[in-house]
C-alpha cells in the first residue's frame, strides 16, 4: 500500500464545477500536509498548507481529519487555469516529504 | 530572489554514460533535497542535504547514484552508470528550516534520458 493515495482521475469539469479531491495517508506520525499544483512538464508548487481546522483561500478549501487520516481539497467556480494535477503530500518528522501521485483536473469551456 | 535553479534542463544519453545534474538551491536555504518522478510514478524522494551533510539518503536507489553538496551551497547529483531506468525527471527543492510546517520550493527539473 502506498504512504499516500490520491484518487487518480482524471476529472473533467465544466467552468464553474465545484470539484473535490480526496487523499489518505497511511503514517499516523506524520506532521504536516499540502497540496501541490503542478502544471504539464512544469515543477510543484505549494498551492497551499493543509491545517487542523481547515482552512480556505479563495476558493480553494482543505480539510484534515487525523483521526481517518484523510486530507480533501474543494476548488469552486473552476477556471480555465485550474486545468493541472494536484499533488498530496505529507510531511513526516524525518524530514521527508511523501508525495501522492497526483489526481489530473481538466477544466473545459 | 532567485529561485531554485537546475541543470541542465534535458539530457540525452546513452546506456552505460554518465550525466552530472546540478542544482543551486535558494540562497540562504540550508536544506536541498532531490526527488525524481519516472514515467508513471509518483514524485519519489532521493535525498536531503543539511548544510554539507547527508540528512537522510535512504531513497537512492543504489550505488549508481552519488549525491555531494560540498560547502553546502550548490548540489550535484551523478548517474554512473546510467541505466535504462533512471529516466525521469529529477526535481531538486530547498527549504530554509526543517520542522513540521516546512514547504519545498522546487527547481523546474532535468529531464534524464537514458538511450
């Protein structure tokens, strides 16, 4: 099984969709958790950090809940430029960030 | 301020060769880390520098794989010999401090292509 699993998609949503991604992770030592953007042949980038109480950015949302070991993030209003596959990833006291292997969105006109 | 810089970006080479990645990590960040995605797979960690120190090296693959980051600034990371295999994209990412709220700013990545 690995460390962290994320459904693989890929999604295919209208503009506007409201759009979930869901992942687990299997080390209950681990810390810390985010979501990552990576666009085609384009490096990761933090999209945002993933907090005990949830938290929201615009109109993206992430969840945790420790006790299932379960991370989700919620995108409304898609656009267009949220076409990209977005990476789970978890941080262990070791240091070590453990990435899922990313769920694909496409977002169409 | 710069970001995480790498080269080369693409690598063309032929089985059995060998190909120096190089990577310049944010100035000021004391961790480096290289991470590589092969085709189909999830991005898998290599390594984490501290500084001039190897923090943790337990995903190199094998003994093909040599890592250095004397005097702590930049990093390179040599295939030798290159197998079929190591194709992929190797990602190297820095972070100032190490503790659990730490993100990784990543480079754009050097595309391995072993022929």
């Amino acid at each position: 099984r690995k460390e962290v699993e994320q459904d693989p998609g890929p999604f295919n949503v209208p503009e506007g969709a409201t759009v979930a991604f869901n992942c687990t992770y299997s080390n209950s030592a681990s810390q810390s958790f985010f979501w990552y953007r990576q666009d085609c042949r384009k490096e990761p980038k933090l999209l945002m950090s993933v907090y005990s109480s949830g938290n929201e950015d615009g109109r993206f949302t992430a969840q945790l809940n420790r006790a299932s070991q379960y991370i989700s993030l919620l995108i409304r209003d898609s656009k267009l430029s949220d076409s990209a596959t977005y990476l789970c990833v978890v941080n262990t006291n070791a240091g070590k960030s453990t990435f899922g292997d990313g769920t694909t969105l496409t977002v169409k006109p | 301020e710069a970001g995480v810089t790498q080269f080369p970006s693409h690598s063309v080479i032929e089985k059995g060769q060998t190909v120096t990645l190089r990577c310049d990590p944010i100035s000021g960040h004391d961790n480096l880390y290289w991470y590589r995605r092969v085709m189909g797979k999830e991005i898998k960690f290599l390594l984490h520098f501290v500084k001039e120190s190897k923090q943790d090296e337990s995903g190199m693959p094998n003994n093909r794989f040599l890592a250095e980051r004397t005097g702590g600034t930049y990093s390179t990371l040599k295939v030798q010999p290159a197998e079929l295999e190591d194709s992929g994209v190797y990602f190297c990412a820095s972070s100032q401090d190490w503790d659990r709220l730490s993100f990784l700013t990543f480079g754009a990545g050097s595309r391995l292509t072993v022929l």
